[in-house]
C-alpha cells in the first residue's frame, strides 16, 4: 500500500521522541492521531492531522521512531522525500537508486505508553509563549543546569516563570501576561520539572492551567495539525 505524507510530520513526530521513542500511528476518519507518554507518565502529547501528512488505513508502530528517522533522512535528497508503502508489516522506502524494509512493531506491546483520553475543560488562566521565550527559558536551563520551572501567578495580570535548582543562587525569571478565563478566585504556585520544557517541540505555545496546577500546551499553529501536551506538576517531597 503507498502512502502519502509530509516530511513536516516526520519532522514533527522526531520531535516528540523526546517524549518517548516509540510511537504509534492511529488512523481515523480523514484524521490520524499519535498519542504517547513518557515513562513516567508525567507528560503526555497528543498529536492530530489529517491523512495528507501521513496516510496510512490501520495502526501501525514503531518501538523506535528515532532509528526510524535516521533511515528517512539518509534516503531524502534534498526536499525530495522518497516514496513510502506498506506491506506485511515493513514499511518500504525507495529513494534514487536506493530502498529500504524497515520493521514495523507489534501495536499492542507499545500501548502500555498510549494514554487514554485527557480531560481537560473550565481552565482557569492561560498565557502564551512565543518560539523565543522558549528558547530563552531552555538555554537558561541549560546553563543555570536548573532542575525545576516556578510558575506563579499575580493580581496584576502576569505570571512569573523561575527557572532554578534548589539550594543554587543562580537563577532566571520572566514575567509573562497573563489572562484569567474563569471566575476561579485562586492563584497558582507551583513547579514542574525543569526538562519537561525541554522535550516539546520547537515553536509557539498556549498554556491553559487548571488549579490546582494542571497544564495544558498547545502548539499555536494556522494549519490542519494540532499539538497537546498536558504536564504534571511535580510531586511534593
């Protein structure tokens, strides 16, 4: 079976291997859906478009998309992708004088990491943070080899984002603005785990949170992809 899709997609979903290596690809309707969480369930995404950006009928896994992908990019040629079929469970890759099987993994064995359903409705405040700010907070991540992210919000209409370690003078705030979408009279003040910042996808993002201090980022995007990913807070000790 030939499959039409993007090289944007792929782009994506290694992206996401940051989350977790393996993925599974499920189709529905005119839509497919690729939904995991890490280990720890700690961090979950939600990814949905439609069967122009990878148009496969049933599901189909891969125990590591990141072995995958490198297979896939040594055979593009530039923005000429290679064609792409499916046939008892290998997928087929045939570029210019080249081609490759590559084994496709059992389904069911990957599921354990594919979260049910999220819910996640009547948040109480959002905010936006632009491909920049991202990149800032991951830098400062790096260099300030921070462990968590404070975020706290204030009567004032910002939220104050801190990236830090604990008993380690170094540390980054931004303040961010801030919308309240609910008649929820509390503020939030909680941390998350610096890294979980660090393994979405480059881009734009809408946090929506929900006390007492569940996330929600969406990717912001003009096209037919939508991006979840919903973020725990960190335990307290």
């Amino acid at each position: 079976m030939s499959v039409k899709y993007s090289d944007s997609f792929m782009t994506l979903v290694n992206e996401l291997t940051k989350i977790n290596k393996s993925v599974i690809v499920v189709p529905d309707e005119d839509k497919i859906n690729v939904k995991m969480s890490d280990p720890n369930k700690s961090l979950v995404y939600d990814l949905n478009t439609t069967k122009e950006s990878f148009g496969v009928e049933e599901e189909i896994g891969f125990y590591n998309f990141v072995e995958f992908y490198s297979f896939y990019t040594t055979l593009k040629n530039g923005t000429d992708i290679p064609s792409l079929s499916i046939k008892d469970n290998k997928i087929c890759l045939t570029g210019d004088n080249s081609k490759l099987n590559y084994n496709l993994s059992d389904v069911e064995i990957l599921k354990t990491h594919r979260p049910k359903n999220v819910s996640f409705a009547d948040w109480d405040y959002e905010f936006t943070l632009d491909q920049k700010i991202i990149q800032e907070l991951t830098k400062m991540i790096s260099l300030i080899n921070a462990s968590y992210i404070k975020m706290v919000s204030h009567e004032d209409g910002y939220v104050t984002i801190k990236v830090y370690s604990n008993g380690v003078d170094n540390a980054f705030e931004k303040r961010v603005e801030l919308t309240k979408v609910s008649e929820t009279e509390d503020a939030f003040d909680f941390d998350i785990i610096a890294d979980q910042i660090n393994k979405i996808p480059s881009g734009s993002y809408k946090f929506q949170v929900k006390n007492p201090g569940r996330i929600k980022v969406s990717l912001v995007t003009t096209g037919d992809t939508s991006l979840d990913i919903y973020i725990a807070r960190k335990k307290e000790a």
